[in-house]
C-alpha cells in the first residue's frame, strides 16, 4: 500500500530534489518497499539509527552501494564497508588507530598548510573553485598522509574517483569510464600493496596493516588487500569536498552566518556538524537481509535488501525541531552523516578536521564571496547529490 507515493531513486525527479518524497515517506510509509529492486528504503531517523546496527538479521557482505544492491553492475570486493564479524571487527580494530582523534590531530598543520597555500594562490586571482581545487586537494594531501603514500599521487587518485562518481546524465547510472577508473585505482593499489610486501616496513600504518593481515590464518590475497586499500582512499577524497562545497555555498545563502562565523571562528565546528546534517550528499547505503525479522510491523525477508536514506533521516521531524532550517547553532545531539554502529565512519574525525581547517582559512580571507553559479557543476545521481564543481569569486589581492 504505497498511497501513490512513487519513488525510485533513479527517478529524474529524485535525482532534482528528493526532499518531497523523503517527507512523505517518513509520513506515510516509513519502510517503502522498491518491488523492481526487492529493497526496503528506510527514511526515519530512528529506524536508521537502529537497524544501521543490526548485525544479527542484516549483513553487509552483498554489498552497500546502490551500484552492488539495486542494479548489481558492481561486484562486490572486500571492503572494511562490505565484510561482517568477525573479519570486521578484527580487520577494523587493527586499523583503527591511524584514525583516532590523536593521529587526526597532527595532521591538522599539513591541513592548514594546503589551505593556506591554496587561499594565497585564490586571492591573486580572486578565483577558487571549493571542490575540484580546494577540497579535493585538501581530503588527497590528508589522505595521503593517513596511508602513507606519497603526495604528489594525491590529484590522480582524485581524478580515478571523481571519475566513479560522474554517472551517467540520463540514467543515473555508471559510466564506462567510471568503472575503467576504479580498475585503474584498483591497479594503483596492487602495485602498492606488492611493494609493502616486498619491503615490509612492520608500521601500523593501513597498508603495513593490510598487508600482514590474517583471519582464519589465512593472509588476504594481493587483490583483497588492495580493495580495502582501495576504499579507504575512495572514502577518504569523495563525500568531503561536496560537503566543504554545501558549506561554502549555505553561508553564501545565509550571510548572516558567514559574519558570525567569521567573527567567532570557535562556532566552526558546529557550523559544519549542521552543514553534515542538511546536505548529507550520500543518499543512501545499504544492507540485505539473511535471517528474517519484523520491524515496525512489517517483515523483512531473507534475501530482501534495505537502503538507508541518510538525507531524509536528517531531516526527520521526529528527531529535530524544524528541521528544514539551517541554523549553524542547532547542535543536533546525534546526525547519521557518518552511520553509526559496527560500521559508523572510521574517517569521520579526519572529515571533521578537514571541515574545521578549510573554513577557518577560507572565511576570513575571501570575504564576502560570491558563487558563480553559471560554471557550477551540480551532480544529481541517485547515488550522491551534490556539486562536482563550485566556483566562487571575490575581491583579489594583489
Ligand atoms: C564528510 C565526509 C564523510 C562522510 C559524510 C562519510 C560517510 C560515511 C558513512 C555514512 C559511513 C557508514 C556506512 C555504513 O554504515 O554502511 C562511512 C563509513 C566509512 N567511511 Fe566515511 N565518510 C566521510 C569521510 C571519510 C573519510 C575522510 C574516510 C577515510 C579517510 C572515510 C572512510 C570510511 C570507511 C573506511 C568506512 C567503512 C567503515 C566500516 O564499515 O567499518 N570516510 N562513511
């Protein structure tokens, strides 16, 4: 019984603005069952938030992604994201420690340098483009840091993963260069992966990591290894330059706001948590069902699937107060941006460093900036939503 709700996220009017359909969901048929895909689209907050944990009916081993759920054009390979217990928690408490908030933190001056070497570079012209040079130079040099690669490979890795996610402008979905990008990643990261094994360094850094790693005693093959590899890097450079580029875009909607910020610059780090909730660009990830169970009153069946619609669950009147409003002081006490459970976002401290860095150079140094959007570049996939890129101009200095 849909009551004439019709969503597929493929849909054309999806793709432009879901937040429509989003609402009526949750108003009126919180568990939207998709026959053509067998999946479940779950879009309240609270229902997110409690099966995002439920490793005992669901497994994220079919896959996640909509490419591996829904249209099954992507295998599935090994991923930190795509592995159950007890490999997940085993692989994920030995790679953990290069992302926790410590190790984050000394990654903040190699952070702030690219920063400020990109906004001297922007202020001569008085161009910068927020997502193909800014963010996405920025989560690259990161990333690079946290795996230890080196960080002149940064724009290529950048370039392979944009590529994967330029989907195709009329379905929706992937291109043929997009998969020819991820098996050159892919290729990438093999190469890396035999190198570490040849010359093992015995760090725990994420590649020594993987690269020694065992379960059952048993060492992942070189291509297992380097599809973890892999994702760690498509992770780590994809969602946060949309993200930076929403920002940017909210406080040149909201100039109120950019003057608060700019005279408080202590109010970042809430400013960007509210940003992550109202344009989360990742519609949605998903699980498929291998024990059967009910929830809500509706049954869920072996073999199903269940996507999680990240973006309508932040806009869930049941969790926020008016939650259509941006407000940069909002604090929301819990967002699902990054997930949450077994498999919440292991890169979230880096995202919300990076976050913090980039605005508190930015802001002050462009002043009141303006977006071009006539060169703007808005993705609308059903997948991630968003801007590929978003030039903005503002008064040089020469
Ligand atoms: C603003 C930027 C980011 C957003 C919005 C984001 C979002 C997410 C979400 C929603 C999940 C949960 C998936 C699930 O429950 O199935 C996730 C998982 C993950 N993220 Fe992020 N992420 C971001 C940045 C990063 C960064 C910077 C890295 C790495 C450097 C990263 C690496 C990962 C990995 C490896 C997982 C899988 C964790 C697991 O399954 O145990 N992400 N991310």
């Amino acid at each position: 019984m849909t009551q004439g709700i019709q969503y597929d996220p493929f849909d054309a009017e999806i793709r432009e603005n879901p937040h429509p359909v989003y609402r009526r969901l949750r108003d009126e048929v919180p568990l939207y069952f998709l026959e053509k895909y067998q999946t479940w689209a779950v879009s309240r907050f609270a229902d997110v938030w409690d099966l995002s944990s439920d490793q005992e009916h669901l497994t994220n081993a079919k896959g996640t992604a909509p490419a591996q759920l829904l249209t099954q054009d992507l295998e599935v390979s090994p991923t930190l994201n795509t592995i159950d217990p007890p490999e997940h928690s085993s692989l994920r408490a030995t790679i953990r420690s290069s992302f926790l908030p410590r190790k984050v933190k000394a990654l903040e001056g190699v952070a702030r340098d690219v920063c400020r070497e990109q906004v001297d570079q922007a202020l001569a012209t008085g161009h910068l483009d927020v997502v193909r040079d800014f963010g996405s130079l920025l989560s690259a040099t990161v990333v690079c840091h946290v795996l230890g690669l080196p960080v002149e490979d940064g724009p290529l890795l950048t370039q392979w993963v944009q590529a994967f996610f330029t989907h195709d402008p009329d379905t929706g979905g992937m291109t043929p260069e997009g998969l020819e990008s991820i098996n050159a990643l892919n290729d990438y990261c093999v190469d890396r992966l035999r190198e570490r094994r040849q010359q093992p360094g015995g760090g725990n850094d994420p590649l020594s990591v993987l690269s020694e790693f065992q379960i059952g005693g048993r060492r992942y093959s070189d291509e297992e290894a380097a599809s973890h590899f892999g994702n760690l890097i498509v992770g780590g450079t994809e969602t946060f330059p949309k993200l930076l580029a929403s920002a940017m875009l909210r406080f040149a909607e909201y100039p109120h706001f950019r003057e608060q910020l700019r005279d408080d610059p202590t109010l970042i780090p809430d400013a960007f948590d509210e940003v992550l909730r109202y344009d989360m660009p990742t519609q949605f990830l998903g699980r498929s069902v291998v024990r059967g169970f009910e929830h809500q009153g509706v049954r869920l069946e072996p073999g199903q699937k269940l996507i999680f619609l990240y973006p309508s669950a932040n806009r869930d009147e049941r969790e926020f107060p008016d939650p259509d409003v941006f407000d940069i002081r909002r604090r929301a006490p819990r967002i699902v941006s990054f997930g949450t459970g077994q498999h919440q976002c292991i890169g979230r401290h880096i995202a919300r460093m990076e976050g913090r860095i980039a605005l508190e150079a930015l802001l002050p140094a462009l002043g009141d900036y303006e977006v071009d959007f006539t060169r703007a570049v808005r993705l609308k996939t059903e997948f991630v939503q968003g801007y590929g890129s978003l030039p903005i101009s503002f008064e040089a200095r020469r």
